[in-house]
C-alpha cells in the first residue's frame, strides 16, 4: 500500500484553503492522533460515547437500542432517528469548510470555517460526545474577527421529522419526549426518548474569542425510570460548567482509555489506522450500558443497527484483550437476551438457545423475512460461546463464568437437538449457511461443525470448572467426540461443506479453523486451506478475509506471504479520516468490523497472541515498514501489562497498578515480574502465566 507524505498531505491541506492549519493540529498529526483534511466533501467520520453517536454533518443522531419497527417483515426493526438538532447553519452570507481535524486521542472533531463574504472571519467548530457523561452531546464555535466586529447569525438544521419517533408529547418547556412508533414484538413497549438542549439561536456581534455553545442531553427509558428529568438534570448540570473544564472531563475519561492500545513506529499512516481503529470501536461501546455492537457503528443504521456474528467474532476479541469491562458490557448484550434465543429454537422445534441471526432491542430473530440468514446462519450461538470462552480465559473469574452456565450450556442442548446420526457413527449437522454466504442451506459446513463441536465441548468444561452437575455433560461430550468435519485427505484440505465443487466464496469460512476456532490442524493443512481458499475468494468481499490471511500465515512461519494480505487488511480504511469501507467498492460506512479484523491482524497476528487455558502465548513479529510494536495495557487475570518488541528484544513491564505478579517463559526457564517491573529478553515465542 502507498504511503502518504506528511509533507504531501500538508502542501494539499494548505493549498486548499486561505486559513493556516492550527499548530496543535499538525503536532497531533506527526503523533499518529490527528486526522487532517482540507476539503468539506470526504468522508467524514463520527463521534460517540458508545451511548450516543452521530456522523458529522448528518442529520440524525442514534442512542444504543432505541430501535422502531416490528421483527418478522421486509422491513423490520431499525434504529429509531433522532434529529439532530445541534446541527448548525452559519450566516449570513455563506461559510465553507477550509480544514478540519479529528483528534482520535480526544474523541474531539475540530473543523475550520471561513465566511466567503469576509475571509478575515473564521470559527472554529468542535464537536464531541462527552465520554462521561454519557447522553450529552456537545458542539461550540469559536471566532476569529480579525478588523472590525462582524455580525453572525445561526440556526439548527435538523433535517425532517422523525418517521421512527413521535415527539409531540412535551412534559414542559424545558424537555421535549417522544415514543418509538411500532414495538419490535406484539405487546413489547415503546422506548420513550427524551432531550433537553441549549441551543442559542439567533445572532450575536463577534470580535476574536466569542463563542457559541450548543449542548443536547438524551435520555431514554432503556435506562432511565424518568428520562424527561433526567434529560433536564443532565443538561443543567453541564450547562453550569465552564466549556473548556467539560472538555477536560471528556478528555480525561479518553486519557484513561488510551492506557490500553496499539502502537508501531516506522509508519506514521498505519498508526493512523490503527488509532482510527480503536476510536471508532470505542467510540460505539462502553462498560456501562450493556448493548451490542452493529458493523455500520452506533452512528449509522446500516444493517438497520442490527447485531450479528460480527460483534463476538470480529470486534470483541481486541476489546476482550484490551478493554475487559468494555467487553464484558458487550457479550452482557446477549446474556441479558436468553429468552429470545430459548423462542427461536423451540419455534424451530429444538431444544436449548438458538441465537438469531440478526438482533436488536427484545433479542427475537429481526432479520428480514426475504433474507434467508435468518433461517440457515446457524453458528453464531457458537460465536457468543466461543466470546465467552475467551473472556473467561482473561479473567478467571468464577463468579462471571457462573453467570454464563445458563447461556452456555442452553447452546450445548440446541446443538445436541440440532445434530443428526450419520451412517458412519458420527454426527453432522444439515440445512446451515456458514460464514461464506454465497453457499447457502448446505450440509455439514465446516466451520458451522467445528464451533459446534467446541461449544459442546465447552459446556462440558464450565460444568467441571463450577462443579456443577449438568444432567446432559454426558450427550455433549458424545457428541463433540464424534463431530463430523469435512477433510480430503487426498488434497489435504478441509472441503468448505459436502459437495463443495471449488465455487467462489464470500468471504472467510474455512480459513478460520486454525484462527479463531483453534481447532487442532497441522501447519501443512492449515496452509493448504489458505492458499486453497484464498483463490477462491471474491476480491470484491469484506476485508477482514485478508487479516485472517495474515494471522494463518503467520502462524505458519511465512512472513513474507503474510505481508501480501496484510495491507489489504486495512485497505478499506479511507483517508483522510480512515473511515471504514464494507468493500473496496463501498457498501456499509464507518463499517468498524472492518476495523474489528484489522486489528486482530496486529494483536493475534503480528503479536502471536493466543489465550490458552492457563496462559497467554505470544510469538511476536514485526508487521511490514515497522520498526518496533507495543501492545499496552494487556489485561490477563489481575495483571495489566505492556509488551514492546522490536528486530532484537521483547520487553515486558508490568504495570504498576497491576494486582498480580506474571511469569514469562520461553519454554526452558520461568522468570518472574512483580508489579513495577520489566523484564528484557531476546525476540522468540514466549508465555505468560499470572502468579
């Protein structure tokens, strides 16, 4: 991939406007944390608190799990709009946007405006959602009259009525509220959304340092008794403190989660996409307000704001490693949903939990009617169990995993209910789609089988580690043993389900045994899968096949392979916000599963990284134009830690706020590393225990 020139970057950003870009901005710019651009028409990105979000310029503002509409039609369940009223209209005359910056590391959006009329009167726009006080949005501009005052007029642009939500119910002045139209099921209530805003329309006369702020505070009845007060209370509140200290409360609450990340040096535009990376994911979740992921973000209603697979299986596991409590918040989602799933698999005829396909507010199937993943994308109950596999490896946590026997082993008996005998003994499961949606209603998919198979064994091992007697540990364990997964040993391949005749696929399917299935294969095979799959596999596809492409090769010790698919992995990345593309050709915007499967590239990746079942294993390597990588803030257990490594050395500090010493081993000797300490050692595959 070409990399772009600061240099480069700045002639352009300069050349395209009459304002000078701020200093701050090009200083947070060579750091990797702020985003230029000098025109208005990019693609813009958006800001969030992972309760509320919204794209810049859009006109509809989104709060997690408020949804309208019903489940079971063409239409069904979509996020419910907000107009955004905070969206500005400058005058008189016209202004245009001369340059603009996202700062990743604040979560802030600054952006330059200039007054056609007058080119000596500019504003400064910054836009956020505050991180700690979760439903407010903030926007403010700061002027520049350079010569005599200037008159300046302004008015919100919120775009059309909402078709999702009726706001003719005012409980007073002060508070504006509204209820979602259509209830996602029969007899389901309706979301009531209440805001309260300080707008200050009108006009003002500005000289250098005037300022406009506009503030809007949502609250719902998802999480709140009484919004309409609450929303009152929560904007009073922050309209009492000083601009600049509410965002230095925002800041800071951003500070504390840039403690945890990803760092490369060498690159300055793959730290770029790294930084964007982890801020459009973090920027749509937070520990605490437990809903789920969409692959279009909280700021879009792509797949109508829907869950899916792509939560657990492509974003949870670097939030898992990264942002534990985050994490938690999010596979909480699913926890909290058990009687959707305990209805869709007894209106199926089976037994157990049997996740939808596509989720929303209640947990009940929302897919659209003339979709049939509905129907056959059966393996994402295997998902959920395989997050909370994961999670549990990190934590240790007895009390959280006990929390999750019901889930767990809820999808063990729908699997024991769905599987069938085959004539040879073993067991296989028919009518699925697996990952590769181009192959749809087959038997025996691969990968549908393997996470089965691992979920099944799975419940076995949560009722011995809890103690518990589970009444069908028995069936389950059978059952797993003889798990059918297609193999030709002839090609040494795993044929992606019976009858698979060599056709184009989507996207990975097959590839992902090795990773994330950790199913025990061979190098030889597992090579064989990827070059066999890799050519097979539509180009026009999502990336995160290529991120996968990367981790399996590396596992095989081929860097240089792997260093053809990796660029690839975040080639959907679109500067100069590196807003996530569902394709090279488009599709889903601010598409973060994108992001999701491009950072795991890195951490499993580049980093080895694998969570056994007492451990973490890690085989670092450095990724292509890099010179040394960090992972920080590792959360392992009670520990929290930072690996650096570079051509030469790892380097292991454990942090000093961390609770627990860690053991390092290379496979001869065992080194110990309280808290406050580091450890040096010489490049190699290593392992880390919690004492």
């Amino acid at each position: 991939m070409q990399f772009i020139s600061l240099a480069f970057l700045l002639v352009v950003l300069l050349g395209s406007c009459s304002a000078e870009i701020p200093s701050a901005w090009i200083r947070g710019h060579r750091a990797g944390n702020i985003l230029l651009s000098g025109s208005g028409s990019d693609l813009l990105p958006f800001v969030g608190n992972g309760y509320i979000a919204v794209t810049i310029d859009s006109d509809s503002i989104y709060v997690g799990g408020v949804y309208n509409g019903p489940a079971g039609t063409t239409k069904p369940s979509h996020r419910a709009r907000i107009p955004n009223i905070l969206r500005a209209a400058l005058g008189p005359n016209q202004w245009r946007p001369t340059s603009a910056a996202l700062d990743v590391e604040t979560a802030v959006f600054e952006r330059v405006w200039t007054n056609l009329d007058n080119p000596q009167l500019q504003a400064i726009e910054r836009t956020y959602a505050h991180r700690s006080r979760r439903g407010l949005l903030v926007s403010t501009f700061t002027f520049s009259a350079f010569g005599a005052p200037y008159n300046v007029s302004w008015r919100s642009s919120p775009g059309p009525r909402s078709q999702d939500i009726d706001f003719s119910h005012n409980p007073g002045n002060s508070v504006t509220c509204g209820r979602t139209i259509v209830p996602e099921a029969t007899g389901a209530p309706l979301t009531t959304v209440c805001f309260s805003s300080r707008l200050e329309t009108g006009s003002i006369t500005v000289t250098t340092g005037a300022n406009i702020s506009r503030l809007l505070f949502i609250s719902t009845s998802l999480d709140s008794p009484d919004p309409a007060s609450d929303a009152v209370a929560g904007l009073s509140a922050a309209a009492l403190i000083p601009s600049e200290e509410l965002l230095g409360e925002h800041k800071d609450a951003w500070t504390r989660l840039w403690s945890h990340g990803i760092e490369v040096s060498g690159s300055l535009q793959l730290s770029q996409i790294i930084n964007s990376s982890l801020y459009y994911l973090l920027s749509s979740s937070r520990n605490d307000f437990p809903w789920s992921l969409s692959p279009g973000s909280l700021s879009s209603n792509s797949y109508n704001g829907h869950v899916f697979w792509d939560s657990e299986t492509w974003m949870l596991p670097t939030l898992s490693v990264l942002h534990r409590e985050i994490a938690s918040s999010i596979l909480l989602y699913r926890n909290l949903r058990l009687a959707g799933a305990k209805q869709k698999a007894a209106s199926n005829g089976y037994s157990g939990l049997q996740f939808p396909w596509e989720s929303a507010q209640l947990g009940v199937e929302v897919t659209p009617t003339d979709a049939d993943t509905g129907i056959y994308e059966q393996h994402i109950s295997s998902d959920i169990v395989l997050a909370v596999k994961q999670l549990w490896r990190l934590s240790g946590d007895l009390n959280w995993l006990k929390s999750y026997l019901d889930l767990v082993c809820g999808v063990a008996d729908f699997w024991a209910s769905r599987v069938q005998r085959r004539n040879d003994g073993s067991f296989g499961i028919y009518g699925v789609t697996g990952p590769d949606e181009y192959a749809v209603n087959v038997n025996n998919s691969a990968y549908t089988n393997a996470a089965a198979r691992l979920s099944l064994e799975f419940a076995v091992e949560i009722c011995g580690l809890l103690n518990v007697s589970c009444q069908n540990a028995g069936a389950w364990g059978e059952i797993a043993s003889q798990m059918y997964i297609p193999f030709d040993s002839s090609r040494g391949i795993h044929p992606e389900y019976d009858g698979y005749t060599g056709g184009k696929i989507k996207q990975a399917d097959v590839v992902l045994l090795g990773y994330p299935l950790g199913l025990d294969i061979t190098d030889t095979v597992r090579l064989n899968d990827v070059k066999y799959y890799a050519a097979r596999t539509d180009v026009n596809g999502p990336c995160m096949t290529d991120g996968i492409h990367t981790i399996a090769l590396l596992s095989c010790g081929l860097p240089e392979a792997a260093a053809e698919y990796f660029p690839k992995s975040f080639a959907n990345a679109k500067p100069p916000f590196w807003v996530w593309q569902e394709t090279p050709t488009g599709g889903a915007v601010n598409f973060i599963t994108g992001a999701g499967g491009f950072l795991q590239a890195l951490i499993f990746g580049y980093g080895g990284l694998r969570i056994e079942n007492g451990s973490l294993l890690f085989s670092p390597r450095l990724a292509p134009e890099t010179s040394s990588m960090k992972v920080r803030g590792v959360r392992y257990r009670l520990a929290v830690f930072d690996v650096f490594w570079d051509q030469d050395h790892v380097i292991i500090l454990n942090l000093p706020e961390s609770a627990m010493t860690i053991f390092i081993s290379d496979g001869l000797r065992s080194h110990e590393v309280p808290a406050g300490q580091r450890f040096q050692f010489p490049v190699s595959p290593f392992s880390v225990f919690a004492g």
